[in-house]
C-alpha cells in the first residue's frame, strides 16, 4: 500500500521536476541528515530524493538507498525540520536525525 502511494506521488513529480533548478545563491543554507526506514530499493531513494527537491525551502536532497540516509540542504528560513521529516513521512518513510 505504501509503495503504491509512493509510485503515485512519483508520477505525480514526472520528468520535469528533475530538470528544475533552485537559484540557492541568497539562501541561508543548513544541512542535515536523516537515517531512513521503508526503503525497499534505489528507486525510492532517487524518488525520495526528487519530491523532496519539488519541497519549498529545500535546495539539494540527496538519498543512499545501500546507507538508508537522506542528506537534506535546506533555507531554515523557509522551512523547519519539523516540516522536513513530515515532508519524509508523508512519502511513506520513516526518518530519524542522526
């Protein structure tokens, strides 16, 4: 069931959402990390990935499907990590700061 909505919020992105870049050059930046649970193969860790780059606030995410991590650049001005980890759970993962 989950993967199924994960799949769905993935189509959802589409194609276009990859070639989409963020002018990051003004921004505060703060990164974090987060241990990963729910991840079943390396597409969920590049679909992870690629919603959470369509996310307000967020300038880079990158995701180890192998490492079960999610490394998340992001303005604290325009979003909490609070708001980062729901982001997270709402894709049907469960994250964890490390």
């Amino acid at each position: 069931m989950i993967r199924r909505k994960f799949l769905s919020l993935m189509t959802l992105a589409g194609a276009s959402s990859l070639a989409t870049l963020k002018a990051a050059t003004s921004l505060e930046k703060k990164t974090v990390t987060y241990k990963i649970s729910g991840f079943t193969c390396i597409t969920c860790a590049v679909g992870l990935e690629t919603l959470l780059q369509r996310e307000k606030g967020i300038i880079a995410a990158e995701a180890s499907c192998p490492d079960a991590i999610a490394t998340v650049t992001y303005d604290p001005k325009s979003i909490s990590e609070a708001s980062i980890v729901e982001a997270i759970e709402s894709m049907g993962f469960q994250a964890k700061g490390t």
